[in-house]
C-alpha cells in the first residue's frame, strides 16, 4: 500500500465525502461513506501514478504522514 497522504471531508455542496491526496495535484476522489471515499481515492492514486509514468512525469515519494479526518 502507498503511504500519502489523504484528507478526507464532507462536502456540503456536493452530499458527499471527498478524499484528496495533496502530494498528488489534482488527485481526489468522492464517496457516499468516508470508506467509500477512501477505496476511491487509492484507486485514484494507482491511477494517477499510472499515468504520470506513462508520459514520463515525475512521481513524488510519499512523505507517510498521518490520515487526516475532518
């Protein structure tokens, strides 16, 4: 498993849990439940990763902080 770092919250204007990986730009997912979220979010990361080393983009070490829970 990779060790980002992920902050998940409820989003009052979408009626849904959003988990966002910051060490990855632009990498998020949402979720009807905080463990939704979370599956979907380290789906993202794969797949994010996927394609940054499909074009060749540097992927940035996970700095292994600590789940975030607002």
């Amino acid at each position: 498993m990779l060790k980002y770092e992920i902050i998940l919250y409820w989003s009052k204007d979408d009626g849904v849990f959003v988990a966002e990986a910051p060490e990855l730009p632009g990498c998020m997912a949402h979720g009807r439940s905080p463990s939704s979220a979370l599956k979907n979010c380290h789906e993202a990361i794969r797949l994010w990763i996927d394609t940054a080393r499909e074009f060749g983009d540097p992927v940035p070490e996970p700095k292994g902080r600590r789940l975030m829970c607002a």
